[in-house]
C-alpha cells in the first residue's frame, strides 16, 4: 500500500512508522516527548505525515557513525517521484545539499530504510545530505517545499503518457545509455499497471543485462516465471549470458570442464527451461551455457544442433575451446541428424527482414511488434546500406506515421555501425523528435545520440548549418542546469567534431551554455569548470563565475586522494577528453582508458587494479560490461554514465571519485 491511500489503518500505521523510524539506529529524537525541543521542531513534518494527502513526507535522520545529518523525502506514490525530483532541485538542488536528482538506494539490512520502504510501498525514496554549516538552510529550503506543494491549487502529478510512448522512451533511454532516465520510465510503466508481471520483468532482465549487473538479474524473483514461458529471445539470451558470465567464464577459459560442469549444476536450474527454441539470435555466451547444459544431460536434439551446425560451435571457441572440442571429437553426425527435429525461429511469412521492410510495414500500418519483441534487427544488413531509401521513406511520413516510427528509434541507435552511420536515417529521426516535442530525458539522450551520428558522417556547411539551426530552435524549451549533464554532451559533441560553419556552431552554442552561465550556483564545481573550458573552445563570450568551497558538495576533485580509475567506452574520443580533463581538474587521479568489445587479459588486470570503474554503456557491449563487473574488487566502485558523451563520463566520475567511504559501492 502507499503511503497516499486512504486506508482506515493510516494513522495506527504511521504510529507504527513513526514508532520504528525514531527508534535504535536514529538518535534524532530518543525521548519522543512532543514538548521536548526536538518534538517541538519535528511538529509540522509529523503532521504533513499525519495528513496523508499530497505533501511530500519529510524526516530527519542522524548517522550514528558520522553524526551526519540526512533529510529522508518520501513521495505520496511512486508515480510521485519525478515530480518530487524536480521540487527538490528547484527547492534544495546542488546550493545546500548534494543532489544528484535521482533516489537513494535503500538497505533491506538497515531498519530505519526498511522502515521506509515498508510504510512507503515502493522504493523511489529521496536521502538528501548537508554539512553542519549548510544543515540549516537545508532543511529551511525543505520545509518552504512543503509549504508551496501544500497550498497550491489541486493537480494531477503527472500528465498520464500512452503505454506505447513510455515503451519507446524505454528502448531509447536503454540504447542511448541514459540509464537513470532508463529506471525511471521503468518505474512509471510499473505505476501505469497496463503491463503484465511477466512484461515488467522481461524490461528489468533487458535493462541489467545493458548495465552487466548479472548477479541483480539472476536474483530477480520472477526470474523463474519468465524461463517458463517461454520469453523473447533477446531475455532468454540475457538469462543465459548471465549464467555464463557469473559462473562459467572463469572455468571454461582455463580449460576446466569438470569445474565448469559442476557449477553449472549448482547454479543452473533455471537453465533447462530455455533449451527449447532456435539458437540462431542468440550470443556466444548464450549458445555455450546451451551446449554445456546439453552435454550433461544429454539432450540428442540440442546436441544434434550444435553438431550439425559448425558456425555455432565457432562462435563458442574463444570463450570454451576444450568444450568445442569435445563436441568435435564426437562423430554422431548422422544418427543425430536422423533424431533432429526442425527447430525454427518464430518469425511470421510477414514479418520485416530489414530495415527498408521494416518502414514500409510501419506506412502500412501493419503489426511488427514482434521486430522489437525478438529484437529481430540485430541480424539484419545495416541500416546504412539502404540509408537514403530510409530517409526518404521517413520524410514522408505523416504525424500519425511519424509517431508510429517512434518506438523504432532506440533500436535504430542501437544498430548503429561507427564507420557506417545511417547519417540521413538518423536526420529524420532526429526531425522527427525536434517536431514533435520529445524532450522528456530518455529522448534528450537520442536526441544527442542521432545528433552524433548525423556529424559522424561530416554533413557538407549547408546541411551541418540547418542541423545546428533546428536544434537552436528547439534548445530553450529544453536546456537548463537541470539538465547539465546534456546540454554539456550536446556542446561537448558540436565542439570535437568537425566544423564547416563557424557561425552556426556558435549560434547553438551559445543558446546552451547561456542558461548555464546564468545560474551557475546550480551546477557542481566540475561541471562549471567544464562549462568554462566548452565555451572558450568554442568562443562563446560568456562568463563562467567558479564557485566558492562548497562544504555541501563535499570533497572536489583536486582533493579527492589518489585513486585508480578505469574508464571504459567503445567511443575513443569521448575517453581522450575526459581524461584531458580529469588530468586537470583531478591530477592525482591514475587515469586509464578501455575500448575493449569483449573481457581480455588486460582489461581484466586494469579491472582488478582499479579503485573506481566508470562506464558509459551506449558505448559499450554487453559482454564487456558483464566482464568488468565480474572481474573488479568487491570494494570497487562501479558507476554507469548517464548518457554516452563526455560530459557524462566525467560526471560519473566525478560522483564515483567523491563518493563518501561510508557509501555502498557502486555494484548493485
């Protein structure tokens, strides 16, 4: 239940709440006495939490080791949550406390969390942190929240958004690497309720397997459900690569059967529940855990697959050659192919094959839901060899079909090949996002993504001019210091590619970065200085006012101690100038960089060496990312860039780097 329904047992529950809430583990108020000084000041936070109509809950809560003092926000409704983001930046933001807009990670171990989460009923929680000196003004700012929310007129907290629209907003928040933006359309289709469990989770094992967190993935409690029924095979493939990078990877790569067998049996018993089906989609890591399972049961017809078909054992013989072998040395070719049953993928006579089929079917108002389920795309001949018969085809699109083609986008920048960009494909689409007013933060992230695909192929000055001019148009319903970070990867994009237009690159420049420089105060120290460096390399003529030590924001970057940091992501530039960068604004910091596709040697000592790992996982494979988290240091800090560019790497690496000792790390 949440904490808004008026059930006839909210008040005893709030009892209960508050019972626990204040009790060992919080020393704020241990007398719980109303006349007390403390109880005195708690009163108008406990009767917003009495009330339980729409104002945010707010109480306070005192670390017993670090006597630091920490501001709990909890959300009527998880479908809250955003709007109470945004209250908290305008109201708190980065002036008071440290705020990254996104909620805290709870424990189940620690009472006074589980405490929240129980009476709160779902875990879109906010934890905001200030300083002694900064408490006040924190907490000042927090009641004032209040105080707004509580006599404004009535209003809905959300404006309700089509399942569909969320559904794409997903796809291309996962694609383009805006991983909070990501979780948190993921958390509103779950609030919508139009969704199946079953639905629901596949999203969930789809989005770990993006971020490598494989362990998370195979702990789901649904996990079991899905494997039963049968799944798309982009989460059948998922299930199983996690199973193959937590267990299987050590052993079959030192030759170990024996080792690898037995684990598999320990681990693996969701596994037989995914060997029916086609192996023809799936991945290396996939087909191994497939062949492995196939050999200690048995299985003649999954055997019989991959003996018959050589470019399957092909793919596994990096990750397991002893097993490839042994399969090889077994000559059962013709009984098996006798015993074989036709196993084929499920794709319809009508379903698209390519990607000219696939916007030809979208005119045509046919169902090809099944292309996004099966994520069919992956196999197809890249989008830029039929580009201009796609861009084409998408300028004459109307509304209605342009909206259509939306939830296409987020497996259009995932297909995208670097040395082959679909640059003219990628211009209507981004059209398409510009006309029609997607700037919600999953779109903001392929708003950049389509934006560098489109200069990846050097556009001549006519066409990069209009390019620039259209996202000008466009940048003051968008960009502000609420969305930093973006509007940084945008500039930081426009300033490292190539320029046949001076005066175009300064025109948008300069309606980004002017938002910025007017509030600076709401920006962190490195974010600043990063603003500064952008506007003199692209010469815009703003002021950028460095902020005074903030003992709010805690430590910066030049006085964080010397640590080794990996950053990883498949974009080269991207890695070169945050580390120019860091070498300036964290100089102690050993910085090293991986654009490894797949785990290597090296990779795996720099991930074992490594005090923090940054990751920007658009620009990024799946294999490595499950790699990195595998191989790393349990006390290692893992922290996933929201976004693929370089304003997000480094303020991932900012917030990995400052991130107090008391903090979890960062491998959830």
């Amino acid at each position: 239940m949440n904490v808004g329904t008026a059930a006839d047992d909210y008040p005893a529950r709030v009892d209960r709440f508050v019972g626990v809430f204040f009790g060992p583990g919080n020393p704020v108020w241990p007398d719980r006495d109303p006349n007390s000084s403390m109880g005195r000041r708690l009163t108008p936070y406990l009767q917003v939490l009495r009330a339980g109509d729409e104002v945010p809950i707010v109480l306070p809560r005192k670390n017993q080791q670090t006597r630091q003092s920490l501001a709990y926000v909890i959300p009527r409704d998880r479908r809250h949550a955003a709007a109470v983001a945004d209250l908290l930046q305008a109201f708190v933001g980065p002036s008071h406390a440290r705020f990254n807009g996104l909620p805290a990670k709870l424990s189940e171990d620690d009472p006074i969390d589980r405490a929240v989460l129980d009476f709160a009923g779902h875990s879109s929680i906010f934890v905001l942190a200030s300083p002694r000196a900064f408490e006040k003004r924190m907490w000042d700012s927090l009641r004032l929240m209040q105080q707004a929310v509580a006599v404004r007129p009535h209003r809905a907290w959300h404006a309700p958004i089509p399942v569909g629209r969320l559904l794409a907003q997903f796809d291309l928040a996962l694609a383009s690497g805006a991983n909070a933006a990501s979780g948190a359309v993921l958390d509103q289709l779950a609030g919508t309720g139009a969704l199946s469990a079953a639905n629901l989770c596949h999203l969930r094992i789809k989005r770990l397997a993006r971020l490598g967190r494989n362990s998370e993935l195979l702990r789901l409690p649904d996990l079991v459900d899905v494997a039963l029924t049968q799944p798309p095979t982009p989460v059948r493939d998922a299930i199983l690569s996690a199973v193959f990078s937590t267990s299987l990877a050590e052993p079959l790569a030192a030759g170990d059967l024996r080792l690898a067998r037995t684990r598999l049996i320990e681990v693996g018993a969701i596994v037989p529940a995914l060997m029916d089906g086609s192996l023809a989609d799936l991945s290396p890591q996939a087909l191994t855990v497939l062949a492995l399972a196939s050999w200690i049961v048995d299985t003649v017809p999954l055997t019989g697959l991959f003996r018959q078909e050589p470019q399957f054992l092909a793919a596994m013989e990096g990750l397991a050659p002893d097993l490839v072998a042994h399969f090889r040395a077994t000559d059962q070719e013709k009984e098996l192919q006798r015993q074989l049953p036709a196993i084929a993928p499920r794709v319809s006579a009508t379903t698209p094959t390519s990607w000219p089929q696939l916007i030809k079917a979208i005119a045509a108002e046919q169902d090809v839901g099944t292309v996004l389920e099966e994520e069919a795309w992956r196999n197809w001949t890249p989008a830029a060899e039929a580009d201009r018969e796609l861009a084409t085809a998408l300028e004459q699109f109307d509304d209605e079909a342009a909206n259509r083609a939306w939830p296409f986008v987020g497996a259009f920048v995932d297909s995208d090949r670097y040395l082959h960009p679909a640059a003219n494909a990628a211009r209507e689409f981004l059209t398409n996002a510009l006309t029609h007013g997607r700037f919600s933060p999953g779109d903001l992230a392929g708003i950049v993504a389509l934006t560098e695909i489109t200069l990846r192929a050097s556009p001549d000055a006519s066409k990069y001019a209009q390019l620039l001019d259209d996202l000008a148009a466009e940048a003051s319903r968008w960009a502000g210091p609420d969305r930093a970070t973006t509007v940084l990867d945008l500039a930081d994009l426009v300033a490292r590619t190539p320029c046949p237009d001076a005066e175009a690159r300064l025109r948008l420049a300069y309606l980004l970065l002017r938002p910025l420089a007017d509030h600076p105060t709401r920006l962190d120290a490195d974010q600043v200085a990063f603003a500064a460096r952008l506007s003199a390399e692209l010469e815009v003529p703003l002021s950028w006012h460095q902020q005074p030590p903030n003992a709010a924001a805690g430590l910066g970057l030049a006085e964080v101690p010397a640590q080794e940091l990996l950053l990883y992501s498949l974009d080269e530039n991207v890695l070169d100038r945050v580390r120019t960068e860091l070498a300036i604004q964290a100089p102690q910091a050993r910085v090293t960089t991986s654009h490894d596709h797949v785990g290597s040697r090296q990779l795996k000592q720099w991930v074992r060496r490594a005090d923090v790992i940054v990751m920007a996982t658009r620009c990024a494979t799946h294999a490595a990312t499950g790699f990195i988290r595998a191989n790393c240091r349990p006390e290692t800090i893992v922290q996933e860039a929201d976004g693929s560019g370089s304003a997000s790497l480094l303020r991932a690496a900012t917030i990995a780097m400052t991130r107090r000792p008391t903090e979890s790390p960062g491998r959830r």
